[in-house]
C-alpha cells in the first residue's frame, strides 16, 4: 500500500480546498513560505495545504479567530517557532483578532509558559506590528 | 529590599481579587490544588492567585472563554501537564465553551504540537466529559 | 469552504488505505487507541489513520523500520509521551527493529536529549519487553 | 473583577520595590528589554518587574547566586532562551558566579538536557565572556 | 573503532570513580534506578555512573549543593522527568540544601517555566517531604 | 574523587577514540565546533567527543545511518537546535542518507512534532543541499 501521488487528481481537489482555506485566513503569507518547500519538501508542503488546512482548519468546531488564539498559544509554549509566530500573527490580524487581543495572548501566555517564552513571542509581534503600523497597541 | 509579607494586608487584598476571579471561572477544581499547597508552598499558592488571576487573568483583553483557548493549546504543546489541563478543561467547560469546541481545540492542535500531545489532552478530556456525563460529543 | 465529512466515500478509502498501512505495522496495539477516540474525537482518529498512515507513513522515502527509528527518537525528545512510546516500541519490534536496537535508540538519545528522557523511554520499553518475554537484552 | 491599573499609585510602588531588585542583581541589561515592551506590552513589562523581581526575585529562600543557577539551568534546558540567556549571564556576573561556575553549570547541563542545549547555552556564554574580556575561562 | 567494553578494567575503574560520587551524595536512592536497568540497558547505566558522576558531577566547578539547584531547575523546565525529580529532591536533601531552598527553587521557577511545571514539581516535593516528615515547609 | 584530568593520558586515548569516530563520520563539520569551545569549555569538548562519540556512537547495536535517523528526529522534536541539526545533516549525507530520506525524516517529523518543527528543519536542509548542490530533491 504506498502513499496516494500528490499529483493525482484526488489529491489536487484536496490541495485545491485547502488553498481556498489557507488564502482565506492568510492574507499572502503564506505561498511564500510553501514556494519555498517546492524544490525540496513539495509532499510536506501538499499535506500542509491540504491536510492542515482543507481537513482541519476549516472544520467548523472552532472559528479562525479561536484558531488563531489556540495557535498562538501553542507556538509560544513551543519556542523555537519564531517564523510561524510571525505567520500567524500576520493570519491572526487577517481574520481579525485585535493588535490587542494578541499581546493579551502572550501576556497570558507568561504564567503558562514563563516570561522567557512571553517575551520572545512579543518581540516578533512588534516586528509584525511596526511593519502594519500597528504601534503603540491599546492597552487593555 | 525584600519581598511582601503574603499575609499582608495589601497581599491579602490582592489575594482575595484574585480569589474572586478564580471562583468566577474555576467552578471548583482549584481549591484542592491550592489547598494541597498551605503547608509546602504557600507563597506559590498566594502568587498564582494574585498574580495569575488578579493581575492577569482579569485583564479586559481577553474574555474567559478567550484565555481557554489560550490555555488549552498551551498546556497541550508543553506536555507533561495532565494535571492542569484537568482543572482548565474544567473551567472551559464553566465559562462557556462547548465539549465539541474543547475537542476541536485538541484537534487543531495535532497539526503544530503533533498527534502524540493532541492524543494525551484527549484522554484528559475524556476522563472529564466522563464524570460530567458530556459523551458522547457531538462532532460537527 | 468546510472540511471534507468523514464518513464520505472519499474520505473512507482514504481511511482503508491508512488502515491498511496501520494494520500492516501495529500488530494489534492501535485499535485501542483509536476505539477510545470513537465517542470524543472521530475526526482526529480519522486523520491520525487517513493522514498519519495513509499518506505520510506509506510514503515510499523511508522503510517502517527507519520510520520507527525517527518516531522513537522523537517521542523520546519530547517527554510525556509514555502512551506513545508504550505504542511504538511494539510497533518497532512488529516491523523487525530487534530489543537490543530499540535500547540502543534510547541510549544513543541520552547524548541528546539528557539522561532522563533517555530513562523515561528505558522504562516503557522494560515493560514492553517484560510482557513480550525478551529480557534480558542482549547488550550490542 | 477587573485587574488593577498598572499605573495606580499602589502598583507603582510595587514596580519601585522591583525595580529595586532589578537595578541591584541586572547591571544594566533589563531596562533596554522593558523599554522595548513600552508601545506594545507594558503590563506585561509591569509585571515581569512587580511580580517577578518584586515579589519572587526578592524573597529569602535563595540568594541571588542561587537564584541565577536555577535560572540558568531553566533556560538552558527550554531551549530557545538565547536572548533570556545572555541577560542572565550577564546577571550571573553581576551577583558573583564566575565564568567558571557558568560554564561548569552549562557542562552539567549536558547530561540532563544534552549536549545540544549545552553547546547552545556555552555559545551565548562566548559571547558574553568576549565582550567581557573574560576568555579564556579557567577550567576546574 | 568500537566502544570500549564496559566490562573491562578501565571501564570498570571509571565505573568504580563514579559510584564513589554517586553514593556520596545520593543517600541510597540511586541504585534501584541503576539495578532496574541492568537487563535491559547496562551501557545505560554504566555511563549514568561513569559519565554522569564519574567525570561531571565529580569535577570541582560547582559544589553539589548548587548542581541539585542547577538539576531541580533543569527538571522543572524539561517536563515529564517526575521520577527523576524524586530522586534529585532526595540528593538535594543529602547534599544539604534545606526544604525552604527546594521549594524556593520551584517557585522561581513559575516565572521562567510558567507555573504548571512548579506545581508539578512541588507535587513531587510533597511526596518525598511526606516520606522524611519534613512538612511543614517554612516559608521565608 | 575528583573528575580525571582531561589532558591525562588515559583521557587523551579516550579522546582519540573518539576522534577517530567523528572523523569518521563527520566530515569536517565538527572540528570548528571543537575549536570554539576550547577556550571556554574545553572539558565539554573533551566529553562530546570522548563520550558522545568515543562510547556511544561507536557502539555496535545501530550503524551511523540509524543512529543519524534517530539523531533527527531528536533534534527536530527538540527545537531551537539549528546549529546541531545543520551539523546532523551533514553528517547524515556522509554516513550516506540520501537527501531523500533526510526530507522523509523531516516529514514524517510533522505528524509526531507538528509542521513548525518539520518545517525549521527543511529550512536547515534547504541551505545544507544548496550549499552542496543537492536540490531538487528527489521526491519519490
């Protein structure tokens, strides 16, 4: 039994609705990142689409605002995830959780996770939020 | 300089704003874990629920509901933390997210800390929707 | 754009074509796993099988038993995931890694990921190989 | 049952009490890092001062030498700390450990989290001891 | 080039150098942990003892009190290492470090490693402090 | 007891050992890693190499292709373990991974760690292959 052939027609209808998903919360940061994979990890970068968010993401149980809220956590709980924080606090403004709302999940994060986690998830939000001309962010 | 006397009157008043906020969303669990912490810990206890959820918690940023979501994708991605998700899968239950919204959050968890972490917070909210009678959850 | 329905044909050849993968290394320890997922969390047992065997562990690039190899190498990095391990040091012996290269995976870990990790994994493959009847292990 | 306002004149006299603590164990690393969480995350900023060196920092169960071998240790095995590490290095002088005991701690380190997170750890160090003009450290 | 046998005299020397160490300051809790591995994984467990104590923990760096602290901290962050914090609150205890300096150790922890891990190992703390009958913890 | 001197001549045949191990499996990425610690840790230089590579690497129960296996999956489920996986990955390809079964790895990585693990070590693989020419990778 090998693997399905990510080129077959089922498996395009499958990455096809996952794009849909993916450029529906992403707002273009995205393709860079899967372009990226397409000479070296192009299975990796399918499943990510197709997979993560054709089967996934869009399922109903939660909304792309609570996404996004359940993702950041665990990104800053991980560590060492620094390029997808940036991603999806981009994602996370695109679908609309407030400037905000995301410095509250970190500030959150801190008694979770520690302060060292916190503030390494701030600094690539105020990256984020400088190029957006997000700064200062409203307290409360 | 030297750190604040606990038993202070300003520490107890933060104490006891952070003990409402607890009893506004915990619904229960946490007074067996704090109490389990008077005669080893008890600076420990004060601090989780002054800081915690007098200082943090309570914050406008985030609505309760909010800082589950937050919370669950984090304990999910540290691991190691049955214990915890037990009492927060408990407070998500009382400040208002559904079961099927508390599994999704599991689900969508796979993707970015792996099936294995998504794999034990299921078995912990198993155990929970058990004793509440909340099985079997509706999947849409 | 939502989420493919589980119980569609499509979605269920891709189910078989896992199961097959899954049946064919296992040996018999997944189905508890996934049975205990019936009444919680369908879709996440659909895709640990649709995705997880189906598309990813079938994939012609690495043999099961390399496969295995990385999957204990990881498990132990991680921590917590004693259900895990418990899981796929049967699997490991199922597709043909021998007790003795199994604990040399754990060992070899410790230069990695520290002594106690390395213990944690010792331990679950003790009481793997106790019930399987193949201590002691031949050292190298 | 709202937080309190950072900015009451009772949190100001906790931040003082921990910016006290501070000035007296850091040397001058912080205040750039609080400075930076100004325009994005002040509570949180607040908080790391208040709670962290005010009421945790400060308390007499560990002297400041001890409480920088936890940290260290801590921030070691998370992982993924390296701008944490730096400040706390430079902490760590600062209280007394010498070079010595900070890299004997990262050489222990070794066995309990692995050779990967030491050799980062003693990276961020080199670093450190350079611009110090600390190198070589005396190994014993 | 192959390992050296861990059975020859050389090995055995460096074996015999750590055990020294090990007992000196491990109190008895150790050789369970050793004996249990002695069908499954002997190398394991000959360079926990050779390595580990004979060549690291033995060098003159850092006294053993402030290796336990170093060791209570990196457990803490790591996660999932309970039984091996058992042990090394046990070797923390037979060094000298006194219950208020353990505990200490946990609750400044909660700030790096976010307070779920400190209870976890407070837990722990309560379990042997229970054993040696030195609960109350004095609180300063 | 005291640690043996590293520089005595027992250590130093401990250390040649070793040496000849990573030569022979390196190809000459670690050296320069060596050297830089040598001013600053020489005795954790001493025991990677006599330790990690000189008794255990050397072992006889995997052969370097499944130790490299099992060294990937650690460091990917590890996190911020860049500098190592970048070192890994190049002593994979010499030990005769394919680029194939390197990506494979990494892959199959994101069902057990998540994608952002998977995906922080595509990235390393990415600039290792084009440094020597490797890509596209053959996606069989």
């Amino acid at each position: 039994m090998t693997a399905p052939d990510i080129n077959s027609p089922d498996e395009q209808i499958r990455y096809q609705r996952g794009l849909e998903v993916l450029n529906a919360v992403d707002g273009g940061s995205a393709p860079a990142v899967m372009e990226n994979l397409a000479d070296i990890a192009p299975a990796l970068a399918h499943h990510i689409v197709a997979f993560g968010f054709g089967d996934i993401y869009s399922r109903p149980g939660l909304d792309p605002k609570q996404r996004q809220l359940v993702t950041l956590g665990i990104l800053t709980a991980l560590g060492g995830c620094e390029p997808q924080l940036e991603v999806h606090i981009r994602t996370s403004l695109n679908v609309g959780l407030t400037p905000t709302e995301i410095v509250e999940t970190f500030t959150h994060a801190a008694g979770y996770a520690g302060f060292p986690r916190a503030l390494n998830a701030i600094t690539i939000a105020k990256k984020v939020f400088t190029e957006r001309n997000l700064l200062p962010v409203k307290d409360d």
